[in-house]
C-alpha cells in the first residue's frame, strides 16, 4: 500500500459552491495558468504551478459550467447557466464580449488557432463565433441529438467532437459541411472528452468506464473499468504512460496506460470528483470537487527506464489535414 501514498496536495480555497470545470493553459513566457469553473458564477484565474490565486472573473448572473484559456493564456471563456457565454480579457479580467444563448450553456472550447470559440449547451446546437468579428451571427451545427455536454476541436480545428448529457456516444462534426461523420459509442453518457496534447488519442469518462480513442482512425485503443463511476479523466502529455480519473467516491486514481493497473490513490476531498487535468508538463494534475476546493497534486518521479522505452505518445508520422478529409469523406460515403 505505500505505493499509493502520495504527498499532501496543494489546496485552492476561493470558491463558494462546487467546482464542476478545470483548464490549464499551454506552457507560455509567463508560465502557465489553471482557469476554474464553479456553481458559484465566478471562474477563477491561478498560477498552474502553485496554485496562487491571480484574479476572479466577474459577470455572470448563473453557475459556470465550463471555461477554457487560449494558448497564449491571454483570454479566457466560460459558458454559464445565465444563458451566455463570455470572452474576457485574462490580464485584466475585463469582459470582452459576451454571446447570448436561449438556454443554459454547458460548454466552450477556444479553436487551435484561437479565432473561433466554440459553444454548446441545452439548445442542442453547436455554435462557432468569430473572435474577429464577434458582433456577427455565429456558424450554428444542429442535429445533435441531445443536450450538450462536452465539445472540443480536433484535426487542426477541421472536426469538432461533442457529447451530450442524455445519451451515450461522443459525436465528430465535420467544421466545412456542419454535418455528424461519426459515432464513438458508449453505454452511458460520456461526462468527459478530452484530446491529448499530441492530437493522437480523445480521452473519455462514461459510466464507470475510462476509454481511449485514435482520433485519427477511430477506434477504440484501451477500455479499462474504474472502481466506481467517474465524472473526469486526463491522460498525461508529456510521455502518455499514465492516466488519471476521478468521479463519485471522492478520490483521484492514477493508473499506468499500458495496463490499467492503478498505481495511485489520493484522498482529500469531501465530495464527489467533478474532473481532473494534468498539468501542461505532467508533472501535477488538478482536481476540482462538490466541496468548492481544487487541489493540484505532484505526479512524482517516473521510472527513466519507462521514458526510455516506446510509449503511445511518442513520436509518429503526423496525419495531414488533406488525410483527415480524405478519411472523413470516406465516412460519409459509407453512412449514406
């Protein structure tokens, strides 16, 4: 059992009600930074290594479901239940822009380019609105066959992927035509989606199930089953070996990719596990719970000798944007 002892975490107090969204932000000349969604309507801005309070975005009149940063760390969104989604200034703390809904907003996600911001929510619609232009009307995705849950761009902003809260399976829109090429099904209701940092694998949460996705081919990599039914899991950046999850029974599990061996356990919380993320570097991971707090825990030291072996995140022949259309295209055709 001492393998799973692990160091007292770093404990972010702030916010009032529970914290339901986490985002780190890439590694940028500043560092990086942790931006926090709460029930309580104020995401909240920290350092991503200490954990330090930086700042409180205020605005919203409803909880804060999900918030993202740009990869300049320089904005910030969040969609809200207040039937909005806000773009803020991540220096000042300043409200750029806020984008009116007709209903509750469950999520947003900044394009890899970071001129779009991607929403989506109870509508059952995805909307991309242009940060150039933000007054103008945004480009609208309907057909998903639920409220929406999660949704995140891959392939270079040329696909987006989207879950919903009422049934299972992770959707894959393809940006040009507005249409659905695919399912990744699932029993249950994926509660998080997640693209690693090398585009290579879509990290997902159904049930009491973690899965692992080739986001370039489709297919299922790895399915492992959790000792209880979790809400979030992150897969590590830096060398993809291991993977966290988190969810109902209060603690965060690590586990080695290649096995599924749990090969850490960490208690802290005192209500259930709403997600956990990796740091940008995968030295730590966050978690942010029903009990308002999130903590930012040290991954430890890795074994050399499993840095120096082949792991699924290492380097591969990247897939060009022309294959992804070609594979797409090819979809299509075989649901028509």
């Amino acid at each position: 059992m001492d393998k799973k002892k692990v160091a007292v975490p770093l404990v972010c107090h702030g916010h009032s009600r529970p914290v339901v969204d986490l985002f780190y932000s890439p590694i940028t000349p500043d560092g990086f930074f942790l931006i926090s969604a709460s029930k309580d309507s104020t995401p909240m801005l920290r350092n991503g290594e200490t954990g330090d309070w930086i700042g409180t975005f205020e605005g919203h009149k409803g909880a804060v479901w999900s918030c993202c940063l740009d990869k300049n760390a320089l904005r910030a969104a969040s969609a809200s239940a207040d039937f909005s989604a806000k773009l803020w200034d991540a220096l000042t703390g300043d409200v750029l822009h806020s984008f009116d809904h007709k209903h509750i907003v469950r999520a947003c996600s900044f394009s890899e380019d970071t001129h779009f911001l991607l929403t989506g929510g109870f509508e059952k619609i995805l909307r991309i609105f242009d940060l150039n232009r933000p007054d103008a009307p945004p480009r609208e995705i309907e057909h998903s066959p639920g409220s929406v849950r999660t949704a995140a761009w891959l392939h270079s902003d040329q696909t987006i992927l989207s879950s919903c809260s009422d049934s299972g399976g992770v959707r894959l829109w393809d940006v040009r035509s507005g249409k659905m090429v695919r399912t990744l099904e699932t029993k249950s209701s994926v509660t998080s989606a997640e693209v690693s940092k090398d585009g290579r694998y879509i990290t997902t949460a159904d049930g009491s199930s973690v899965k692992f996705w080739d986001s370039n081919h489709f297919g299922l990599v790895k399915s492992y089953e959790m000792p209880c039914n979790v809400e979030s899991a992150s897969l590590e950046p830096k060398f993809g070996d291991k993977f966290i999850a988190g969810g109902e029974d209060m603690w965060i599990r690590l586990f080695d990719f290649n096995t599924g061996e749990e090969i850490g356990c960490n208690k802290g919380h005192h209500g259930p596990v709403h997600c956990v993320r990796f740091s940008p570097g995968g030295e730590s991971y966050a978690s942010g719970s029903e009990d308002g707090t999130i903590r930012i825990w040290q991954t430890g030291p890795s074994n050399p000798k499993e840095k120096e072996s082949s792991v699924p995140n290492g380097p591969s022949k990247p897939i060009t944007v022309d294959e992804i259309g070609t594979k797409l295209e090819d979809v299509k055709v075989g649901r028509e």
